[in-house]
C-alpha cells in the first residue's frame, strides 16, 4: 500500500459518503488517513458516523460567522492544522471561498452529471426529483476540483446509470450512490498519485 494521504472530509449531512470513505479506507481499498472530519453543523449524522470510527471532528457552523470569507478562513484553518492535504467535500452545503494553497486541493462529488442538475439547492433529494422530472434517460455522479461557486469547478470524472421509468426519487438515489462509492475513491487516489492536472476547465489524467 502506498503512502496514505491525509484527508480532510467537510460533511453538513448524514454521512454516508464519509462512512464510504471510512468503510474503503479500513478495507485497504484506499490509501488514505482521515485527518479531521469538520461537521457544518452539531447534530448531524456524519459527526455521529466520524466519532464512531474514532475520527476527530470539529463543529464548524458558517451561522456563526459574519460572511463566507471569514467562515472560510476557519475552515481552512482547521484543515492546516490538522496536516490534510486534499479536503473531500461529501454532503457539504456550505459556500467556501478557497484559499490560494488548497487551489486544486479541494473535492465534492455530486449526485447527478454536472453541469445539469447542480448549484445553489441542488443537493439530496431534489437533485433526483428534477432528473426525474426532467424525462432523462440518464444520471449519475460527478467529482469534480472545487472552485468558488457551487457545483462548478473542472470536471475529474463522471459516472452514468440509466433512470429506469418507475424510479422514484430514493430509487435514483441509491442507484447512484452505488456509483458515487467507487468514483470518490478513485478520484482521491488519482489525486494522490499525483495524476491530475488542472488546465483551465479541464483536468488531465496522466496515465498510471
Ligand atoms: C451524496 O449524494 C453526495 O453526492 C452528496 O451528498 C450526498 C450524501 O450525503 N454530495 P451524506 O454523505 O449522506 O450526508
């Protein structure tokens, strides 16, 4: 196994991409440490899920501070602090506004193929009750580097499944979170593996 990576996970929801990103890392199937897990708000299930796994976790709530910048600055902070180099987005709602040193260091993943279906409100349950709504034929899940607008940043990869006729909302949803459990994974250890580069809006993936 390869030098583990150190991450930190920002999560404002249930956490079950963290709990992914536990599962794969206690597996062996990811060369990864979870340096810090900061939670958006106190009582949220992915603070339960980090303190259960023995995970440091900081409550870092964005109602407390004056504006994005100085919520970001806190943010930031606490993810030097803890050593982490790359900083995995996974159910966070929150505006952050990256700092020049996390430039290319920040990741989310999203729960439908960006650009559609994203931005500001699009998360959980609505995404797929708008795909649904919309008559695809297909979803699926994005990861993408993180920029200072929601949803937005260059595109690392993607995954497709087909939105069957009876989906309902949950149905797509877990239809793609099976997507989305691999995908996360691959996109941190082509991270660590120094295998991304961003050009412009678009990022170059060096051959193993
Ligand atoms: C996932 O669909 C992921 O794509 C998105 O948040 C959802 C998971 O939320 N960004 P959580 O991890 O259960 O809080």
């Amino acid at each position: 196994m390869p030098d583990p990576i150190r991450l930190a996970v920002l999560a404002s929801g249930g956490g079950s991409t963290l709990q992914n990103l536990i599962d794969r890392i206690a597996a062996g199937r990811l060369a990864a440490a979870i340096a810090l897990v900061i939670a958006g708000r106190p009582e949220i299930g992915a603070a339960d899920r980090a303190r259960a796994a023995g995970l440091p976790v900081e409550v870092i709530d964005a109602r407390g501070f004056a504006d994005v910048d100085a919520f970001s600055d806190r943010v930031f902070g606490a993810v030097r602090a803890a050593d982490a180099s790359l900083v995995c987005l996974a159910g966070w709602l929150r505006l952050l506004r990256v700092p020049p040193d996390f430039a290319g260091r920040v990741l989310n993943i999203h729960p439908a193929l960006l650009p559609a279906f994203g931005g500001r409100g699009m998360y959980g349950r609505r995404v797929h009750e708008a795909v649904i709504a919309h008559g695809c034929r297909l979803s699926g899940c994005t990861v993408h580097v993180v920029d200072d607008a929601y949803d937005n940043g260059p595109i690392i990869l993607q995954r497709a499944c087909p939105v069957a006729p009876d989906d309902t909302p949950e149905s797509l949803a877990r239809r793609v979170f099976c997507l989305e459990c691999d995908a996360y994974p691959e996109a941190i250890e082509l991270f660590r593996a120094g295998r991304l580069r961003v050009e412009g809006r678009r990022v170059v993936i060096a051959p193993a």
